[in-house]
C-alpha cells in the first residue's frame, strides 16, 4: 500500500476546535513537522479537510 508524507505548513491557531482535532489525530503538532501514514480512505478524508493546512507528497515505500 502507498504511503503519503503529510506536513504542517501552517499553524492551526484560529481554526475551527473540529480542525484542530484533526491535526492532532494525524500526529501533527507544530509548522513543518511531518508525518508518514498509509494512503487509506480515512487518512484521505481528514486530509480533504485540513488540506489548506498541511502539504501531501508520496513518501517511498
């Protein structure tokens, strides 16, 4: 399975308390700091909400 290399790009200060949690739930915690997580339909979907916060790349397997 694929995975993807998620990174905060910007901070989360402002943003909706849902927003915030799901930063959180991705493991993120402060501007550029990355995670690597499989490419599932759940990690996609709270990616398609805090998309304009974070940056996506394909991480090598």
């Amino acid at each position: 399975m694929a995975k993807l290399k998620i990174t905060q790009v910007r901070s989360a200060i402002g943003e909706q308390a849902r927003l915030r949690r799901t930063m959180q739930a991705l493991g993120l915690r402060r501007p550029h700091h990355s995670v690597t997580h499989e490419d599932t339909p759940q990690i996609r979907g709270m990616l398609e909400k805090v998309g304009h916060l974070v940056d996506i790349e394909e991480a090598e397997a």
